[in-house]
C-alpha cells in the first residue's frame, strides 16, 4: 500500500467516523430541541454537571476510539479484532461513547426526548450489535474474536485489579 493510498484511507475513515458521530450525538439532539426546547440549562445543577462529564467522557472516548480504529485497521475491514486502547476495556466503545454523550444530553437540556431518543438508540445499536456485528466478526475471525469476547466485556467495563 503506497503512502498516498493510506493518508486517503486514514482521511476517509477519520472523516466518516466523525460524521457519523455528529450526526448521532449533535445534529439529531439539536433537531429535536430545536422542534421541543426543554428548561433553562443556565444554571449549575449537579445533573447538569453530571450531564456535562457525560458528554465530555463520551465525546473524548469516540475520539480516542476513532484514533484508535483508524491507525490500527486503516480499514473498514480490519485484517484482526482491533483491541488496543479503549478496545481492551468495552467491545463496542464508539456506541458506548455515543449513549454517554446523548445521556449527557439530556441531563444539560433537561429533556426527556433526548433521553428518548437515547434509550431507543442504545436498545437498536444492542440488538444491531447481537444479531449482526458480533455474529459478523464471529464469521470474519473466528477464534481470534471468540477469545477477545471472552476477555473484553460488550457494554459495561471491567475494573481491573493490577496483577499482585
């Protein structure tokens, strides 16, 4: 693969990713405050900080994910399970980053559609996630993937004691 042809992928991918993310975590939210505006997010709340560690955890974790994929696979079809980084803790941590950054949401805009429309794009992606994706990487790497299945958790991170 000559130098120019990974930079376009790289560009390709990093750029994707990225949109898709603000489509999901910027565009749809503001489409739906826009059409159904919630409180006043003018004051110091603790949801409202809780809301804004949410989305800053979630939208540093979708970064450092995409960073992650694209350097690693320079593909869409990675030749192995990427595992490094984030992927060591969470199977799925581009969707994981996503839900935190629309609970974020909804806490900072105070809004119960958002918080809707968080659950049912967390219920689609898992049920997505188990009757397409997993099986699909099952079938693409077999074993390599059933053993990063066992180790790695799908949705909520293990915290890990050091060895002794």
């Amino acid at each position: 693969m000559t130098r120019y042809s990974r930079r376009r992928i790289l560009f390709f991918l990093l750029t994707f990713r990225l949109l898709v993310g603000f489509i999901v975590a910027a565009w749809s939210p503001y489409s739906i405050l826009s059409a159904h505006p919630g409180r006043s997010v003018g004051e110091l709340a603790p949801l409202t900080l809780a809301g804004a560690f949410l989305i800053g955890a979630g939208a540093f974790g979708y970064v450092w994910c995409t960073w992650d994929f694209a350097f690693t696979g320079l593909s869409f079809g990675p030749p192995l399970p990427v595992t490094r980084g984030v992927y060591g803790f969470l199977r799925h941590p581009m969707y994981f980053s996503l839900i935190l950054v629309l609970l974020g949401e909804s806490l900072v805009f105070k809004s119960w559609r958002l918080l809707g429309y968080a659950s049912v794009f967390a219920l689609l992606v898992h049920i997505s996630v188990i009757l397409y994706e997993e099986p699909s990487m099952v079938k693409k790497w077999g074993s390599a993937y059933l053993q990063y299945a066992e180790r790695v958790p799908r949705w909520i991170p293990r915290i890990r004691r050091p060895p002794a």
